[in-house]
C-alpha cells in the first residue's frame, strides 16, 4: 500500500511538473525557438520558392508603378485590400460586442516588400500572380461590398477572384473563377496562399502561435519548427491554416487539397495550400470557393460552420474533457453572470459527483488506520512465511472490507480535471479578462493584488498573488485533518507536510481561475472530511 501511495504522489508530481514544460515545448516563446543561424533573407517570392519572372521573360507582366489599396469595414473587420495580386495586405479583427478592448486581434498586416495574403496562383505557370496587378471592381453598398478581382493573360487564362464578406460572422468567402481563353482543354491546379503576423513579445500577448492542418485529426507546428524546418501537411488534408492563443485563421476549399505547407521567418507565418487542378474545357469556366474564418476560439463560433473548426479549440490532451468543462461553465454563467461564481458552483458540481467515491476512499483510509495493528500483528507472526502473511492479510482486508489503493483515488481523479482546467482557462477566450471579486479581476491571468517595480531575484515573480498562498494553506489544513497512512515513515510524512509548499510555488504564476478552482477543492475537501471524521467505523466482529 506505501509504494502504491508513493508511486501516486511521484506520478502526480511528474505530471504537474512536466505538463508546463510539455507546454513550453510545444508552444514555445520566442527565446525558446530563436534560430542559431541567420534567417533567409526576405524575398517577394511565392512560399513554393519559384522566383517571379523578370520583365524581359514576360513583358505581360508589368508592376503597377503605386499598387491601389482601398478600405473596408464592417462590424467584424477593418480589411485593406491591394491590386497587386487581388490580397489582403490588412486584416483586423475588431473584436466581440461590448467586449473589444479584450477579444480584438490584427491577424495580418503586410511588412513592405511582402505579397498580401489570399493570393491565388496557378502551379506550373511561369506567372506569379500574388505580385501581378489585378483590376479593381468594387460594388455594393457600405458594409456588404463585394471586392471583385481580375487578371487576364490574352489567349492563355482569365482569373476572377471576389471577395464577399460575411456579414453575420468573422468569415470571408473567397470565389475564383477560372476562365480557358485558350484553343485547348486546360488543367489548372490552383494554390492559395494565406498568412498570420507573430509579435516579437507573443508569449506575453498571445502565448503560442501554431501552423495547423486537418485530416480527421489536428496537426500542429509551433512557430519555432516553422522557423528551422518548415511544416508539411499531412495527406488528405480538408483545411489548413494558423492559430494562436484565443483566435484561429482558418481556411478551407470546397475542392479536394493535395498538397499543404507552412514557414515562418522573422515577422509572418506563412502557408500554402494546394488545389486538385480543375479540368476546363476551350473557351470554358468554373467558378470554386474558399471559406476563409478569421476569429477567436469561440466554440459555438466554429462549430457553427459545419466544418469540424471546433476541433482547434479542443485540439491535444483531454481536449474534449476541456470543452466539456467550457460547456458546463458557460451553462453556470447563464445564471450567474459571473464565470467566478460559475467556476465556484462548477467546482461544487465536481465535488458532489466524486462525493460517494471519496467518502468510501477515506472511510477505507480510516479503516486502515484502525486495523494497523492487526496488520502488525499478523506481519509480525508470519514474518518467516510470506505467502501464508499475504492470506491472512488479503482475508484481514475482505473481512472488513478494505481496498488498500483505495486510499490513491481521490488525488488521482483529480488529475484529468486539473489538467483540463490547466488549458481551459488560459485559452478560452470567454475567459480572458473575466473578473471575479475583489482584486481577482481576470480569471485567465494570476491574481496581482500588488505589482511590484521589479522583479524579485531568482523566482522572477513580479506581484504579490494571494490565491496561491491560500492555496497552500488550505491544502496543509486539509491535510492535517485526513487519516494518516498507516504505517508511514517520517520521511512521507514530510513529503506531504512539503506538498503544499511545493503546489502553492509551481502554481504562483498560473491562472488565478485554476488556483481558484484547486483552492475550493480543497475547502470542499475540509467539509466534507470532517462529516466523514465523524463516522463510526465499525470493523467486523473478529477484528474488534
């Protein structure tokens, strides 16, 4: 039972030390994933790396001597687009109602020298038409206009591309009609290329940006792979795009996708994706879409286009177990209008469910407690046969009906729900800036009652964060109220006198919500540890 309960208390240890690092691994900052030699120079061309065309090669192909961008906005967005390739060179997210200040992102601005994003190019051809002029039409009243995009090479092809807002949600529909001025039939195998600024100081804004593909199943790369290596998409690909903390950018093609890649350099993730070539007849057309989603991580958001987006949301480890979590807050919050107090009665909601489990695994503790110096007994006797020590024991154990791992469970069921709590709140975006009471004022960020003018040597620590310490102490108070272990050595007894200490330091810095949340775990704890202190245990009639 002793080496059950410290292999319990080392593997919760491993988990709550090495989960943050996982996280850093996998969405690091940008000291982190810094490259150690010199990036590749910046260069107008297409992320396939095909050169554009000089002007002697094609005299088609003659650069606009001031590239036409015009403005637009509706309630979602303020969009910039260019001529120069028919792309958004701006796009930014202005941000949910009543709550800009918070949920307000800019997904793209396009450094000088650098091709918007949403350019549409045909493989093979010697034309890079994310840096050739487009004419410009533009219809249709303030707030729904309609951005039409054309470019004709004579005799070979005829390219349309329209931009049509959507007026309800933060999405863009993107329609490309390719027209054959050709004599012949043609194949045009179509890419699109779209894109996403990081901040220099990302960690601290949005903590990771990440590229991403889908196939059934979520794919990532964090901003440092996409710097070094690069990122390819896997096969059978349905939509691509990038993310980062609280938003998603996110593009799919209503034609099959053959290929799919992403890089990064010092300013912009970049990706592409590539298009089953449309077969099109002389003097023929079609006409294709790309639903283009730009916006936070709202769940009911995502879900509501039909096309597995959510799946970003609930992406990695206990990634639907988080949803759920989310789902169940947003229902508390629906009463309470506070997700504080949503987390309070979820917290409870938790607790009450887990009730009947941890009664019988600390009624079992207490027994065991009780029955320890019959165990003695019976270890002491058979202490030169170990088979016949084993009987007795196992027979002492159903007799009074004890459960000697019963004593783990408690602590290890509540590791898939601390871990889930451990990315729901610093991720959805419903909870950014979500205040509490008093000083907790944004539930996804620690609780700064007082901002310190330095950092404090060594532990970095910045403010004074008070639910961390009552964190630890309401944890040491629970614990002294619980049965000891039978049987434990001074040594456990000061690992678990240190565990509080250890929690409340790992914790500091976390989301205020999660030690919220652990700090009401542990007053429900107390609670309801003492109604069970006050139980009679009555063991069986051999025993007493």
């Amino acid at each position: 039972m002793d080496k059950n309960y410290l292999k319990a208390i080392v593997f919760s240890l491993l988990i709550l030390l090495f989960y943050p690092v996982l996280l850093k691994w996998f969405y690091p900052n940008q000291a982190q994933t810094a490259r150690v030699d010199a990036p590749a120079p910046v260069t107008d061309s297409p992320i396939q790396g095909e050169a554009p065309p000089s002007a002697d090669e094609n005299s088609y192909l003659k650069q606009a001597v001031k590239p036409v961008t015009v403005p637009f906005e509706n309630q979602h967005y303020r969009i910039e687009f260019s001529t120069i390739g028919g792309t958004v060179t701006r796009l930014f997210y202005k941000g949910e109602q009543g709550r800009e200040s918070l949920t307000q992102t800019e997904f793209f601005s396009a450094p000088v020298g650098e091709a918007g994003i949403f350019g549409v190019n045909i493989a093979g051809e010697v034309a890079d038409l994310t840096h050739t002029p487009f004419k410009l039409n533009r219809r249709g009243r303030a707030g729904r206009e309609v951005f039409e995009f054309t470019y004709e090479l004579p005799a070979q092809y005829e390219v349309t591309k329209t931009f049509t807002p959507n007026p309800d949600k933060p999405a863009l529909d993107l329609s490309v009609r390719i027209r054959n001025l050709a004599g012949e039939e043609r194949r045009f195998p179509l890419t699109i290329m779209y894109g996403m600024n990081h901040e220099k100081d990302f960690q601290k804004n949005y903590g990771f940006f990440d590229a991403v593909a889908y196939n059934g199943k979520i794919k990532t790369a964090n901003i440092g792979k996409l710097k070094k290596k690069g990122f390819a998409a896997p096969d059978n690909l349905l939509w691509a795009g990038m993310i980062k903390k609280y938003f998603a950018l996110l593009v799919k093609p209503e034609w099959k996708i053959e290929t799919g890649k992403a890089r990064a350099d010092e300013q912009v993730m970049r990706g592409e994706i590539g298009m089953a070539s449309l077969v099109i007849p002389a003097g023929g057309e079609d006409t294709r879409h790309f639903l283009i989603y730009a916006g936070p991580q709202r769940y009911e958001t995502l879900r509501g286009f039909g096309c597995d987006f959510e799946k970003v949301f609930s992406r990695g480890f206990l990634g639907n177990f988080k949803t759920i979590l989310l789902a169940i807050l947003k229902f508390f919050y629906g009463f309470t209008h506070n997700f504080g107090w949503a987390l309070v009665l979820l917290t409870l909601l938790i607790k009450l469910v887990f009730a009947p489990l941890t009664h019988v695994s600390y009624a079992n503790m207490k027994k065991m407690q009780i029955i320890q110096p019959k165990m003695k007994a019976i270890q002491e006797h058979y202490k030169n046969d170990p088979q016949k020590q084993q009987r007795e024991l196992m027979e002492l154990y159903r007799r009074n009906k004890v459960n000697p791992v019963m004593g783990c469970l408690p602590m290890l069921i509540q590791i898939p729900i601390f871990i889930a709590m451990f990315r729901l709140l610093p991720e959805a975006i419903e909870l950014h800036g979500a205040p509490f009471v008093g000083w907790i004022t944004d539930l996804s960020a620690p609780d700064r009652l007082i901002t310190f003018r330095a950092s404090l040597p060594l532990l970095g620590w910045n403010s004074l964060n008070i639910l961390p310490i009552l964190m630890a102490l309401s944890q040491l108070w629970y614990q002294k109220i619980m049965p000891q272990q039978p049987g434990a050595s001074p040594e456990q007894a000061n690992i678990m006198n240190f565990m509080p200490l250890f929690f409340g330091f790992i914790c500091y810095n976390m989301p205020s919500g999660l030690t919220l949340y652990w700090t009401l775990q542990n007053l429900f704890s107390i609670i309801q540890q003492v109604f069970i202190n006050r139980i009679a245990i009555v063991l069986h009639h051999e025993d007493q």
